[in-house]
C-alpha cells in the first residue's frame, strides 16, 4: 500500500485530500505545514507527496526545494496542489522539481490519476 503524505495547511482540504488518496487504498500521513512536513518525510520516507504551495511557516516551494536537496528524499515525487493557478506558478514549481501540478478546486479524478502517474514513475528512495 504506497505511503502518501499530504501537507496542506487548510483542515478541510486536507481532508479531502487525504480522504480521496484512502478511498484509492494509500495510507495517508498529514501535515499542516512545510516544517510539520518535511519533519514527516523524514521520518515516514513517504512514497509521494502532495504538497500546497502556499502555507505559513514554510511555504510549499521551500519544502520542495529542502526536499530536493536531500539525497534520501530526491526521488519522492511531489505533486503541488494549490490555487494559486498561474504559469509562472506552475513554472515554478516544475522547475523546482515538481512532477506535477494540480490546481484548487480540482476536477473529478484529477488527483488520483496524477497519483497513479507519480507512483508510476517514481525512482527508488536511497
């Protein structure tokens, strides 16, 4: 069953979120923050990520980035999750790493096909 943690500041889609991702058969971890997440990847070496773009304590590029820079954790995909629906915000954050991007509020099985396609494509963790 793959593992994913979901870091979304805003209770109700994290919930939704985390919801949709067990009715698919994933074990879901959650987070609220950027720190609470990456302190969660850490420990849970999750097998992907959804991850909001704009949260406070840590935003979700600057997790995306400290992520990346980690050897153990650069091969978790990441998928941004955000309403913040801009190419140059998409841009961004594809360039950072990001595998995909999915923009708030989200079409019918948006997330669980990008999930699929993340898990698919996914390296092995070190």
């Amino acid at each position: 069953m793959p593992k994913v943690l979901v870091v979304e500041d805003v209770a109700d889609i994290r919930f939704l979120l985390a919801e949709t991702l067990a009715d698919a058969g994933h074990q879901v971890l959650e987070a609220g923050n950027g720190v609470a997440g990456l302190a969660s990847a850490r420990l849970h070496r999750p097998d992907l990520i959804l991850l909001d773009m704009m949260m406070p304590v840590m935003d979700g590029l600057q997790m995306l980035q400290e992520l990346k820079a980690d050897t153990g954790m650069a091969g978790i995909p990441v998928i941004m999750v955000t309403a913040k629906g801009q190419e140059a915000d998409s841009k961004k954050a594809l360039q950072a790493g990001a595998f995909a991007f999915i923009v708030k509020p989200w079409a019918h099985q948006e997330v669980e096909t990008q999930v699929s396609r993340a898990l698919a494509a996914r390296q092995p963790l070190a």
